[in-house]
C-alpha cells in the first residue's frame, strides 16, 4: 500500500490511499475487446507510468481519495476492503490489507471521517464502508454519514430484490446494507453540495447512477471522477468502452462530456484506478484529447 498527495489548494488538501497496485493486467480486462497491439499503437501505449510498453499490459490502482477542508474529513470510495468473499477475482478475496493503517499514517482515525462518499456502488468502491468483527459486518466509521446518490441506491435495490444472487448481490449484502440497517446511509441527490466546494454531480453510463465529485477551492477545480475513466488511454481514446460499464453508450457520452469540460475549465481530473493516483490535466488536441501527468 501507499500514500500520495496530491495538493490541491490552501484549505483543502486531497491525498490517495492505495489499496492495491496492479501491474500487469490485460487490456481487455477493463478495456472491452482491445488488445495489447491496439493499446501499443496509442499514445498512452508509450507511457510507461500506465502501460507497460513491452508487453502491452495495463497498469493500475485501487485506492481511496481523502478530501480534507476547514470543516470536514470526506473519504472517497472505499476500495476492496477485508475479509470480503471475492472469489471470483482472487486478489480481492479475503485479503487482509493495513488500509486503516495508512489511513492513520494520514493522521485520520476511522472515528474522524465526517462523509463517506462512494461514486458507486460496484464491490471496489464500497469495502471498507464495513469491517467484520466478531462474525458480523459493522460500519468502519461510525461517525460519518455515507451518503449515497439516490438513483444508484435504487437501482440496485430493484436489481437485488429481483435477483438476490446477481454477481454483485455480495458486496451490497456485506458493504451496504450493514451501513443502511446502523442507519448512517443518506440518500442524496445527484447534485448534492457535500460541503463547501465539494459537491456531487450526475455521472451516469458506468451505473445508473453513478456520479463524479467536482471540488474547488480559489481557483482550482479538480473532478474526482471514479470509473468514468478506468485508465488515462480512454482520454485518448473515449469511445473505447470499460468492460464493466452498464450503459456503454451512456458511459461513452459521459466521458466526452467529463473531458470537454476538463479542456475547458482546467479541472484536475483524479480517476479511480489510474496507476500511483495520478491527477492529469486535459487538453482538447486536433485528435480529440490528451493528458498531462500533474507534477510529472
């Protein structure tokens, strides 16, 4: 596991909690039906902070963003988590990672977050909004209010009630329902200001639901923009769909309309699982877009 700040603005810091790095996976495991050869012929193929540029193999992280300003402590997408049954992608099943370690090498204790935040509601962005202690999953912040988008919450309770073994029944009956039943779930709108500078915006494609978090202070604007984005190569290349999208096509407008917005204003956009945290700055080129590594 590691750690990364990434600054921001005086005021509001945002820093980066790894849970996992992964360093070798297959284009097409995220990338629907690209290969090594079409991911070496792109731009992205060549940089070796995403890509391995021998094998043509992706590089990427699982990791947590913590948002801290005047008043709150805001934790971003709670990753795998512990204990979890995973077995149907081994590195996530019944890990045991020191992710609340690293949390208090950041000098925060689960007692301290204020909001929790997941973008969706995917096994990997919800995991440690639970531990298991004593048989029983319990909230691992039992003093934050885990705010939900409305829309992303209802989803997959109509999805659940009518398929209770769906492949991603698990992660709700041990990451969500535990936080709905201790009462600190609160469904909020896709547009809901969290705390100043700090709010929710509609994101849909990935999940119905699904939703990205602008934040701002002064003049800087980043977007904590979850799995709009798997990998920096979509900027690049935005038509290429993430094999776990719901709504491809959806997903694909999102991300244009994500990336225009970037070009335009500056806005740092901070993905989910781009290798070692990265936040990059977009630029509209002749081609479309491309990224600038901030701070490399």
């Amino acid at each position: 596991m590691a750690v990364f700040d990434l600054g921001f603005a005086p005021g509001m810091r945002i820093r980066a909690l790894q849970e996992q790095a992964w360093n070798a996976v297959e284009p097409d495991f995220v990338l629907q039906g690209v290969s090594r050869e079409q991911l070496l012929a792109t731009g992205t193929g060549r940089d070796a902070r995403f890509v391995n540029t021998v094998t043509g193999q992706l590089r990427l992280s699982f990791h947590s963003l913590v948002v801290q300003t005047p008043t709150a402590n805001i934790l971003i997408d709670t990753c795998i988590g512990n204990n979890k049954q995973r077995p149907g992608i081994p590195a996530w099943h019944e890990q045991q990672f020191d992710y609340l370690q690293q949390l208090e090498s950041l000098g925060l204790h689960p007692d301290e977050i204020d909001y929790v935040c997941c973008t969706h509601l995917h096994g990997d962005h919800v995991g440690w909004n639970t531990q298991l202690r004593s048989g029983v999953w319990v909230p691992t912040f039992p003093r934050a209010r885990y705010l939900l988008a409305r829309d992303e919450l209802r989803y997959w309770e109509q999805t659940f009630s009518q398929d209770p073994e769906h492949i991603y029944a698990q992660p709700w009956r041990d990451s969500v329902l535990p936080v709905i039943e201790a009462g600190l779930a609160v469904p909020v709108a896709a547009d809901h200001e969290i705390a100043r500078g700090l709010r929710f915006a509609p994101a849909p494609g990935h999940t119905p639901g699904n939703v990205v978090l602008h934040v701002s202070a002064g003049r800087q604007r980043a977007v904590l923009s979850g799995d709009v984005l798997h990998h920096p190569v979509q900027i690049e290349r935005p038509q290429w769909a993430s094999t776990f999208d719901l709504d491809p096509e959806a997903a694909m407008a999102t991300r244009f309309t994500l990336l225009e917005m970037a070009a335009e204003t500056g806005a740092v956009l901070i993905a989910a699982h781009f290798a070692d945290a990265a936040a990059v700055s977009i630029d509209a080129v002749p081609a479309g877009f491309s990224y600038r590594v901030r701070g490399g």
